[in-house]
C-alpha cells in the first residue's frame, strides 16, 4: 500500500470587475477552500485595470494552499468557478469579467503546454498580482527566475494598487484562513 503524496503548494490569483466583485472573490475563497488544504488568501486590493483602459477597476486577491489535483484538472476547477460566475468562454481578452482565476504558481514546476502556462507568464510585470501574493507568500521561489515573489514584488510599481474599502468604508479584513 502506497501513501499517498503530500499536496503540492499552489498560489491561484483573483479578480473581478464586474457586479457584486467582493461576493464575486468571496465565492472563489469559499470555493477553492473545498479543494485547496490550508488555503490562506491575502487582503483584496483594488485595481486599476491594465491593457484595456475603458473598463471598471478590478478588485484583486491571491490565496496559496496545497493540493493533489494535477495541473490540468485544478485549472479545469477554476474555469468550472469562473463559468458559475457569469463569465463566458470567450471574451475580449483582458477585458471586463465577474470572475477571473489564474494558475499562477504550482509547487516548483514549470510547465508550457496549450492553454496551460505556469508559472503564470506575465506574473512578474503586474503589481496587482505580486503585491497581495507577496503577503502569503514572500518566500516562494518562482522556479523560473529563481527569485522570490517578495523580491519580484518589490520590483514592480504599486501604482494603481491600493487596499480596498468597501463603499460603507468598511476595512480590509479579507486575509483570511479559509480553512478555520
């Protein structure tokens, strides 16, 4: 009888820029922690949306846990989580969505195949990417740059990043330990 493997470290990045977008990543937290063991996310921030201007600003997040799904079969979830959500197959690339789910680290591998890129290749030029990754996890050695993503966080402009309040100016008290 073999054991079974320990669950691989993945980091995922969330977004959304249209309807209700806080009830949009908190469907994602909740979600991903029925599949992602000690899943931990970051503060949400708000963005402004890059690559294609004429659009509303972009709530952000990132949440790191472990799992035994393989690559594929977790990225098949997450498009699964996107499409409960509103969001269409096919879209205008960077444009406006309810949901947006990336793949952005998985353990230490590196992998390029059809649809599938990780690490998520244009991780290390978006702030609104590394800066709340950057606060769950600092130490992850992006196995492609062998760099850390604090060291690429800092890197990058926090320009168009900031903490997110809610329209009552609620506070920010999103980081959060899904699992308990």
């Amino acid at each position: 009888m073999q054991a079974e493997s320990p669950p691989v470290p993945v980091a995922i990045g969330l977004g959304s820029n249209l309807g209700d977008r806080a009830a949009h990543l908190a469907f994602a937290r909740l979600r991903l922690a029925e599949w992602i063991t000690g899943l931990t996310c970051s503060r949400v921030y708000e963005t402004r949306a890059r690559y294609v201007d004429e659009q509303p600003s972009f709530l952000n997040a990132c949440c790191v846990g472990g799992t035994r799904l393989s690559p594929g079969a977790l990225l098949g979830r997450l498009k699964g989580l996107e499409a409960q959500r509103g969001r269409p197959e096919e879209g205008v690339r960077y444009g406006p969505r309810t949901l947006d789910l990336d793949l952005l680290l998985y353990g230490e591998e590196v992998i390029r195949q059809p649809g599938l890129s990780v690490p998520h290749p244009r991780l290390p030029e978006r702030g609104f990417v590394l800066i709340p990754l950057a606060e769950v996890a600092a130490d992850w050695r992006h196995p492609g740059l062998d760099r850390t993503v604090g060291e690429l966080a800092r890197r990058v402009s926090p320009e168009g990043v900031r903490l997110y309040e809610d329209d009552e100016g609620e506070g920010n008290e999103n980081a959060t330990r899904a699992d308990g």
